[in-house]
C-alpha cells in the first residue's frame, strides 16, 4: 500500500509527542507540518516541510491533515481541511460542542471526504483488557463499571487549557477517553446525571468530575480531577461472576515521553490486573490477571487503511458524535443538577 501523504497541524505536546511518533511507526508519511517554530521541527523532523495552514491547504500533494491545534481550533481547521479536498483526523475533542462536530461530519459528507476523531484509548492494554473480559462473559453481567483518571496538579499553568474558555478543562480533556471507552463497551446510555466542580485554589474551569451513565440498572460511572494524592484503581469493574480491579494508566504514554520506540519489547507493557471470581456465590481467592499489550498503533493503521478504501474508519464518525453527546449533556446535568435523559444519535 502506497503511504498516505499526510500533515500535522500543531506541534505541541500532542502533535510531538503523541502523533509524530505513531504516524510514523503505523507506516504513513508525514510530509508536513504547521507551526510557527520551524527550529523545533526540524531539530525531530529534518527534512519535513514546515508551513502555515493556508500552505498546506493548497498543497496537492497532502491526503491526510491531522488536527493537533488547541480544541478551539479543532472544528473550524477540519472543515477547512474537508472543504480543502483532505482527508481528516482531528485529535478529542471533535469540537467545543456537539453542533460544532455535526457541522465537521456534514462537511465531510459533502466533500465526500473520511473524518474521524484520535480515540487513541481504545487501544490502551487495559481497556483491551476490560473489553475481552466484558464480551467474553467471564464476569458476567456487569453491574457496575468505575473508570477513573486521578492526578495531583494542584497548581494552575499558564496553558490554554486551564483558560475559561468552551472545551477547556479536564472533562473536555479527560471526558472522551472515559467516554469513549463507555460507549465501545455499552453503547449509548438512557441517561446521564453528573457532578463537576472547580476545585483548585483560583481555577475557573472544570478540574473534577464525577458522570455517571446509567443503563437500565447497571451503572457506568467515569470519574477524574486534580487533587488526588494517592489514586484509585483505574478500573473496577463488578459482575455477578466476578470482578477486576487495575491500577495504573496505560504505560504507552509514559514509553513515548521516555523516548522508548515503539516496537521495542517494552513498548505497551502494563502491569498486571487482579481478578476475583466467584463460585456459586461465594467470591474465590483473588489472583493476578495479565494485561494486554498497549497498539495505539493500531489507530493510524485503520486510517491508512480508510483512506486506500481497505478498512472503514476505525472510530466512526457517528461514534464520535456519540462521544459529543455525551460530552455535552454530562456538562447541561452537572449544570442544572439533574439526570438528563439522552439524546440518541446513530451508532
């Protein structure tokens, strides 16, 4: 398969730190980049071209443009882009609001161009992990899911993310990995009701949140903020045939800023789980559960893959609209402090 042309918009930590190194590993060539420090490409990227936006637009040669821009960008850029003949990714959120990714999907179609979202964490060795252990039955009905992400940052930066701003905050940052991961497993939820709060000394956007899903009688709670010393378990996850509980987060993050290439043996290797099943009705002894191996990779192949009209996308656009919607009714039940029924969209 010939390798798709494509352009990073944004260098950044995501754009340099997430994207670069995945787009090249899943075998695409990354021909341009947008910023406006052209030193620092080059000094990781020697020999890529290195333009303002309107340049790359108006390049024929660029298939694919991924969207790695600060989340108020992200919808106007990819219609841009659309509009511009390109195929696109734009890294979560879709958008500042759930109109905002409507109108990228519309474009899209008009275009008759691919678009799709980097929910790069359905291909974390944990959730991988979740995934099998949910559909293969070994737990059995699953009751309730707790998915969490805890840090400790208590201090406020100077980045336009803790800026009072639509899209900003952790549930726009935090929000479409859990809520991602929610739907993949569940599908669409009746309901949602949630808590939100800014917690920390002189912060003015979201830094905890605490949404809750709810389907039928199971219950699928996401949880994350700021001001957590010590965390929970990034998993529980309880059915009537047993339950698992795993600490840590994905490592694939931490191997990328650590420099470990991907495809070294290290890369994607997370540390065990624990599984506890249950015989009859009594819980049995607890033991070790090995975790899969992290494939962020994966993502960037099944877009290859599209856009030479192999493979569909590998997240959907109606998913991550679905995603959107959950984004925002999460945020209008946290407002008014009430469950919010929700608003079905295609799946």
């Amino acid at each position: 398969m010939t390798p798709v042309n494509t352009a990073l918009v944004g260098f950044g930590p995501a754009g340099k730190i997430l994207h670069t190194p995945l787009i090249k590993a899943a075998g695409l060539n990354l021909s341009t980049v947008v910023s406006s420090r052209p030193d620092d490409v080059h000094a990781d990227l020697p020999g890529v071209k290195v333009c303002d936006f309107e340049t790359l637009l108006a390049d024929p040669a660029v298939e694919l443009v991924v969207v790695a821009t600060p989340n108020d960008l992200h919808a106007p850029q990819a219609i841009a882009a659309l509009k511009a003949g390109k195929h696109v990714v734009v890294d979560k959120p879709f958008g500042t609001s759930i109109s905002e990714a409507e109108n990228v999907v519309a474009t899209a179609k008009a275009a008759n161009r691919l678009v799709t979202v980097f929910h790069n964490r359905r291909w974390d060795g944990d959730f991988l992990t979740v995934k099998h252990l949910v559909e293969s039955g070994t737990l059995g009905e699953v009751s309730l899911l707790i998915s969490r992400f805890d840090r400790f940052r208590p201090l406020l930066r100077n980045r336009w993310r803790e800026d009072p701003a639509p899209g900003t905050g952790v549930w726009y940052d935090l929000g479409p990995h859990l809520g991602d991961q929610a739907l993949t497993l569940f599908g669409q939820p009746d309901a949602v009701s949630a808590d939100m709060a800014a917690q920390r000394d002189g912060s003015q956007v979201t830094d905890y949140f605490h949404v809750t899903l709810h389907y039928g009688t199971r219950r699928v709670r996401l949880q994350g903020g700021c001001l957590t010393p010590a965390p929970g378990p990034r998993y529980e996850v309880h059915g009537h045939l047993g339950s698992y509980v795993k600490y840590g987060l994905d490592a694939q993050e931490d191997h990328l800023r650590a420099g470990i290439a991907i495809g070294d043996e290290r890369w994607g290797v997370n540390s065990d789980g624990v599984l506890t099943p249950v015989s009859g009705i009594d819980p049995q002894p607890p033991h070790a559960y090995p975790t899969e191996r992290g494939r962020w990779t994966s993502f960037y192949e099944g877009v290859a893959a599209a856009v030479r009209g192999t493979a569909p996308l590998p997240v959907l656009p109606e998913e991550a609209l679905n995603v959107m919607r959950l984004l925002d009714t999460a945020r209008e039940s946290a407002e008014q402090g009430r469950v919010i029924r929700f608003k079905k969209g295609l799946s």
